[in-house]
C-alpha cells in the first residue's frame, strides 16, 4: 500500500460481559495474532501514541490493544451512549492519518521476548490457552496471557474487557483451571496475576 494513500477504515463496537468495557474492532489487523498491548492506566501508555490520546479523556480507565479491536474500559460514572461516539471518531481518525499504533522501542522488546527458549510443559500451556480458550474471551473484547508456571500454579494475565470483569474468577476457576489440569498433569491450579 502506498503510505501516502489513505486507509478507509470501519470501525464497530462490541459489547462485552464486563460492562464498563467496549470493544471497537476494525477491518484489518492492528497487530499479530496473540500479540497484546495492555495500558492498565496513563502512566503506562508511553509506548503507545494512540493510547496515550485515549487517556486524556477524563473517562477512560484503561485501553487494551489486540489483533483487530481496541478495548476501552470506561469509569463507572460514564455512559456508554454518551461517549462511545466520541471515542470511535478519534480512534477511526488516528488510525486514517497514518499514526503509530506502538512505539518501536515497544515492539523491539516484544520481538526479543518471543526468541526466549522454554520449558515444553509452557508451550503446552500456551498452546491449549491459545486453541481452546483465547478465541472465545477475544470475542468478548479480552485477552489471556500466559503469565508463568512454577510448582503446578499457572499464572495468567487477564487483559482488556477481562481485567475487573464480575464474571472472571468464575471463568478462570471453572472453566480454564478445570481445562489445564484435565489436559496437564503437571497443574495443580491457575491464577490470575494482577487482578
């Protein structure tokens, strides 16, 4: 695509099963598949220019980034009619201007990290994670990372419309613990780092 021509970019909202999250998901791809981005607060959207124009909107608590969608967790205070437009119009005209998404510095760390060599028992994790279980909380705007397994305890990190979501632990316990220990022998339990 020539940089110089613009982009027709449509953008839709999702809702999601945490209520203060939304999901705006695009026609093309933002990043990799599997790869995420979570700004839990301003402080830490310096690598991203786009996230970083979400926060100075006095109602954004959190904007989480993955494969085609941005998901903005909104204060409590704020209604979803009200400034949902708002937050569409300004993702959809960063995005046709050409603006960086992520700092290069950011995806440099992230591209050193996935050339680590490690244990087969994580690779089996990630791979029952990304198989059986990412599909389905992508659809409702979050993200689960694998975190780290030590001593039968899978720590997972839950990003996006997922982070402060009523139903999570729910999930987390019945449904991906459950999962992990009947396809590993190895996991004894799964926790959520950082909630």
């Amino acid at each position: 695509m020539n940089p110089t021509q613009e982009r027709y970019i449509t953008i839709y909202t999702e809702a999601s099963p945490n209520p203060n999250s939304l999901k705006f998901a695009l026609n093309f791809m933002l990043l990799p598949e599997g790869t995420t981005f979570d700004f839990p607060d301003a402080a830490h959207a310096a690598e991203s220019p786009l996230a970083t124009e979400l926060f100075t909107y006095e109602f954004v608590r959190r904007v989480f980034v993955m494969s085609n969608f941005i998901t903005v967790t909104k204060a409590d205070e704020a209604d979803w009619h009200d400034i949902a437009p708002t937050l569409k119009n300004h993702i959809k005209a960063y995005l046709e201007a050409g603006k960086p998404l992520l700092s290069a510095k950011i995806m440099e760390t992230y591209d050193a990290q996935l050339n680590q060599d490690e244990p087969e028992v994580n690779r089996k994790i990630k791979q029952i994670l990304d198989e059986y279980v990412r599909p389905a909380v992508e659809g409702d705007g979050g993200a689960i990372n694998f975190h780290s397994f030590e001593n039968g305890v899978v720590k997972v990190l839950l990003q996006g419309s997922c982070s402060g979501c009523p139903s999570s632990t729910l999930t987390l316990k019945a449904g991906i613990e459950n999962l992990l220990k009947r396809m590993i022998p190895e996991v004894s339990e799964v926790v959520a780092e950082g909630m």
